[in-house]
C-alpha cells in the first residue's frame, strides 16, 4: 500500500518549524492501538508498507517531529484504505471423479468453510472454480474449464476411450486461481473396435478354405480377442449337418482353416474384433469350396428297343459336388467280368439329358 501526504506548511499547520521527520503509524481497522511502521525525512512525503494482509482494511496516520525537546507531535488526521484481494489460500477437495461413459467423467468436489473465510478467501468471495485435466502420466499443459462459484460437480466430456486422466482443481477470486488441489485419477471407459482392415476367404480344395484377416487399422482401446463365425450359406442336400463355427482368437493369431466343410457349397467368414467393452463392427465375406467328383447317376435303367439298339435311362446324383457336364457311359458283355474291358459309348450316342440309346451293338448280345 503506497501512502502519501501533504509536507508540513507553518502557514496552515499548527507548531514551529523546522520538521527533521515523519512518522507513519498503521493498524487494522478496528483495532485498538496503531504502530509505527516507518520515518521518513522531508522533503519526502511517501512511504511504500509492504507485509500487509490481502483484503483488509487498515487505518493510517503521520506524526511529525521538530528537534528539541517534546518535538513530536501529535497523530495527524487518519485514512483509511483497503488492501487488494490476493489468491485464496485455501483449495477444494475433489470428492471423487466417476466415469459415466468412454468419453465423459464427473467430477465432484467440496470446499470446507474454514477455506471461505476472509482470512483464508483473501478476497470478497469465490468467483468461479477452474478444473485442470490432462492424460494421467504426461507433463503436457493442463486442459482447463471453468465454472461457477455455486457448482459442485460438472461433467467432463470429449475424452478418448479407455484413457486415464488426472484431474485437480482451483478455487478462484478477483485475484487469480488458488493453488491445485490434490489430483485424482479415473479411466474413461472402453469403446467397441472399428471392423478388422481387411479380410480374406480361399478354397484351397473342396473341404477346406483358409481364412485370413488383419486388425483394424485404428485402435482406441487394447483389443482382447478376434472372434470368427463361419457358416454354410447354401444347403447342402448330401450332407447330415449344417456348418456352423464360432471361435475366439488371441490378437495375434489373423488365419484359421476351415476343413471337413463340404464341397461346392457356399460360405460365410465373419470376423470382429474385441475390446473389454465388446465386439465391434464385423467384416464378412464369402467363399465357394472347390468342386469334387460327383456321386454315381441313380435309377439307371436299361431297355431294349430291337435286336441292334438298347435305351439306358438314369437321374442325376443325389450329390453333383459341383457342376455336372457330361456323363460317360460303360458297357460290356455281361460275361466278362472283367470290366477293364468296358468299353464307352460313342460320343455321338451319349446325351446329357439322362437318357441315351446305345447303338451299333452286336445282335443278341447279352449285357
């Protein structure tokens, strides 16, 4: 606090001159009896008081002295004059910070009435408090928002996922932020993972198709596990069993093969990816196992139409295992047992629509 004050004038001020000093007197208002805080000597009229309290009210006066005998006089006439808020002193205390969600955290936070005290506040009163946030470990700067004297709680949102922060806080007036509290520390949840980057789905025979896979491009959360559903998209009407796997992987195992699937059949690979929070988006993608031989013509009936032509009837497999295109048929006399001596049908007699008429036989032969 700077004081100042008019120089002793003999033509208006009461007493002799000359004045060799003068004396500043203070004390807080209200108090009973001043002290000297400082002497100056004329022609200097100001004096700088340091060491006071912040926000508080203090009553002033000069006494001025001649040399000789009972040359001090008397107190002059009194001003008072209140001291500058200063930061508080006091902080509050973050009560607790719960987790809500993967991006947002709630703070709360009390403040006792010791800390709201002239004394402790240095200043009228509270004006706001600033909560200061960052991701726990970092020295980065603090992030900062800021909120009435009257809350108590405020919701911190926009965080990342599956992160942990330190959070403090500051209790405000007129002249600046107070000292931090104590941090806290809480983790935002975690989020589902993106879909795996790419997938892959090959035949390598009629049985078996090899399935690969990457991990998703961007990751917010540390992934658990890769989940594969595999499954038969089409019916197949020789099989006794619908395909059907669900498997969990480690994260660092990206290929399975699939086996004993059945063949030119359709299927489905799905993968997803893992977080403690669950399965994330799923890729898929389809694959068509190789063909394999079929299984032998049914109904095959024989009819004789003269003594030159036979008529051979059949129906197609009950298993085609893929794309019938021709059929081969086989003959021989049917006292040779021996049937490395058949012999295929002409190409010009083989039809494939189930029914063929077999020519240029032997008459009479027997088959």
């Amino acid at each position: 606090m700077k004081v100042n004050w008019y120089d002793w004038d003999s033509s208006v001020d009461i007493g002799d001159d000359p004045i060799e000093q003068y004396e500043l007197w203070y004390k807080v208002t209200g108090d009973d009896e001043f002290e000297e805080y400082d002497t100056t000597i004329p022609p200097q009229t100001t004096i700088l008081v340091t060491g006071l309290a912040p926000y508080t009210s203090y009553t002033l006066a000069v006494k001025t002295y001649r040399p000789g005998e009972g040359g001090g006089g008397e107190l002059g006439p009194d001003v008072r004059e209140q001291t500058l808020c200063d930061v508080p002193l006091g902080k509050p205390t973050v009560e607790t910070a719960r987790t809500i969600s993967k991006n947002e955290i709630v703070v709360f936070w009390e403040v006792d009435d010791t800390d709201l005290e002239p004394k402790t506040l240095q200043c009228e009163s509270v004006t706001s408090y600033t909560i200061y946030y960052r991701v726990a470990g970092t020295q980065t700067d603090y992030d900062q928002i800021i909120v009435g004297p009257d809350e108590t709680s405020f919701l911190l949102d926009g965080l990342d996922p599956c992160t942990e922060y330190e959070i403090s806080m500051s209790m405000d007036n007129a002249a600046g932020n107070g000292q931090l509290s104590d941090s806290v520390f809480n983790t935002t949840l975690s989020s589902t993972p993106q879909e795996v980057e790419w997938l892959s789905a090959d035949a390598i025979s009629s049985s078996d198709i090899k399935i690969r896979w990457s991990l998703p491009a961007t990751v917010d959360c540390p992934l658990e596990s890769n989940k594969l559903d595999f499954q038969q998209e089409t019916t197949y009407e020789c099989g006794d069993r619908q395909i059907f796997e669900s498997i969990y992987f480690d994260t660092n195992q990206l290929e399975y093969l699939v086996t004993n699937l059945y063949a030119f059949s359709i299927y489905r690979a799905t993968v997803t990816a893992y977080t403690n929070a669950g399965g994330g988006i799923p890729r898929s993608t389809i694959e068509i196992t190789h063909e394999s031989v079929p299984t032998a013509p049914r109904d095959v009936l024989a009819n004789g139409l003269s003594e030159m032509k036979i008529e051979v009837t059949w129906t197609a497999p009950r298993c085609p295992n893929g794309t019938v295109n021709s059929y081969i048929l086989l003959y021989w006399e049917s006292l040779d047992q021996n049937i490395t001596n058949a012999v295929a049908a002409p190409q010009d007699c083989l039809r494939l629509h189930k029914r063929i008429q077999l020519c240029d036989w032997r008459p009479a032969a027997r088959n």
